[in-house]
C-alpha cells in the first residue's frame, strides 16, 4: 500500500510541475504564486515550495523586486534537441503565430496520445471565442470527437484504424457512442487531402479548419487547427488558401532550402 502512495504522490509532483511550466503562454508572461495556487486550486505551500525547486533547476527565474516567476531558456529548450526539425528550430511556432496574425483566429497545435487528442498549443488570437478561453496545453479528449481527431485517425493503417475506432466506441459513454460506418467514412475522407473542416471538439461547439503537419514521424501526427466560430463568418476557401501558404512559408520540403556552409573541417573525427 505504501508503494502506491509513493507513485501516487510522484504522479502529482509531475502533473503539478508540468502544469506550471504550461500556465505561461501570450498572456501569461509572468506568475505569482497565488496565480499558480488561483488557476489550478493548489495549497499555497506545496506550491511555493515547487516553484522555489523549479528556479534552483534553472526552469524559473524569479525577479527579486516583483518576486514573480518566468519561465527560462532552458524551459524552452527542454527535450529540443530530440525532436522533428520543424519542432527543433521553431517552425511551427512561426506558423502558428502567423495564422493568429492574419486571421485573428484561436490556433492550436494537437498531437495524438493514445486514443485521445491533446492540445499541445494553443494561440488564442483577438477574436478568440469565450467558450476557448480556458483551453491550454495538456487538455485530452478522445480522437473521435474532433475533426484533428479523425485527421490524425486517418495516418493509421485501415485495419489499426478499425480497431482504435472500435476500442473508442466501446469505452464511450452512452449518450457519445456512434455509428462506426459512418465515423470511419469521416476518417476515411481525411486520408488524400490532409485537411479537414469539422467540429473543434473539447466542448467549445466551435469549428475549425485542421491540417496535417508535414513530415512528422510515423505514429507521432501532428494537426494545426485554426478555431472558429458560427458568429466569424469564415470563408472557408480564403481560410483553406490562408492555412496553405503559410504552411508553404514556414514548413518549406528541406530538399528546397538553401544548404549551409560549412567549414572545411566541420565535420572532422
């Protein structure tokens, strides 16, 4: 009994560190104590304690005057060195920036964990919805109930595919089963353009134009989704030209860009 206290308790301190790690975002630059404590309803001692150990580990500085904390480059820089290109040198942070930029629109950047999609980013841009306000980086749901859902399904090999969707069907609540023709027909409609319209999912009853990341490992997909809703009055071809010219910006094929030059012993033993 002992020992699944213990990794209950490890459980928590991970969860609670990566919590504050993802409370900084646009808005959120800097954070106080009682931000922390406020946001996720955490008592205010464990919560100085763990920001206090996350500055001695170099993820935090804390301003002596304002006593604030904000997050370092070695927060950022964590783990970069073992991902895609287009995660390591910041491309798809361009991307979502410029897509914020010039529709005003809520962005998010979703990866698949498991059966669910989980928000990895999300941008909230201007005209941001009130019902998205709240979402941030960590936010799970299953594959099926989001159109990057059915967009990452659609990397699966069919046979996989048929067996995740089966599995989501039956541990579905009730009231959220479906009709697994027609789901795997949606999935199925994703698989040639890598691009989809269809519902944001995470219970925001708002819409938004998905698109497959290029280049990503197998298994690992990645989906932009740029989030809006029934008051915006989206073009959807306009919206569809927007998402594919800042791909065509910002996620250039490597084959087209220009090498680098080297020193002649750079690449000596």
């Amino acid at each position: 009994m002992a020992g699944k206290t213990t990794s209950s308790n490890k459980a928590k301190i991970a969860r609670r560190v990566i919590e504050v790690l993802e409370y900084f975002d646009d808005t959120h630059k800097e954070a106080t104590v009682m931000d922390i404590v406020r946001r996720y309803n955490r008592p205010q001692s464990s919560t100085s304690e763990l920001l206090s150990s996350l500055v001695e580990l170099g993820l935090l500085h804390k301003d002596p005057y304002s006593r604030a904390y904000s997050l370092t480059p070695r927060a950022a820089l964590l783990g970069t060195s073992g991902q895609p290109e287009l995660v390591r040198d910041g491309r798809i942070v361009r991307l979502m920036d410029r897509l914020v930029a010039q529709t005003g629109l809520s962005v998010a950047l979703l990866s698949m964990v498991g059966l669910d999609a989980q928000i990895v980013s999300w941008r909230h841009g201007p005209r941001a919805m009130a019902a998205t306000r709240e979402l941030a980086g960590g936010v799970k749901e299953p594959l099926v109930q989001s159109a990057a859902g059915w967009l990452m399904l659609s990397t699966i090999a069919r046979q996989r595919c048929e067996g995740m969707v089966r599995r989501l069907n039956a541990e579905a609540e009730e009231a959220a089963k479906f009709n697994f023709g027609d789901m795997m027909a949606r999935i199925d409609a994703c698989r040639e353009p890598r691009h989809v319209f269809g519902p944001t999912g995470f219970s925001t009853g708002a819409d938004a134009l998905c698109g497959l990341l290029p280049r990503q490992p197998e298994g690992h997909p990645l989906v932009v989704s740029v989030v809006y809703g029934k008051d915006d009055k989206v073009n959807p071809e306009a919206l569809f030209q927007c998402l594919s010219d800042a791909m065509r910006k910002c996620l250039p094929d490597p084959e087209m860009t220009t090498n680098v030059e080297t020193f002649p012993n750079a690449n000596a033993a």
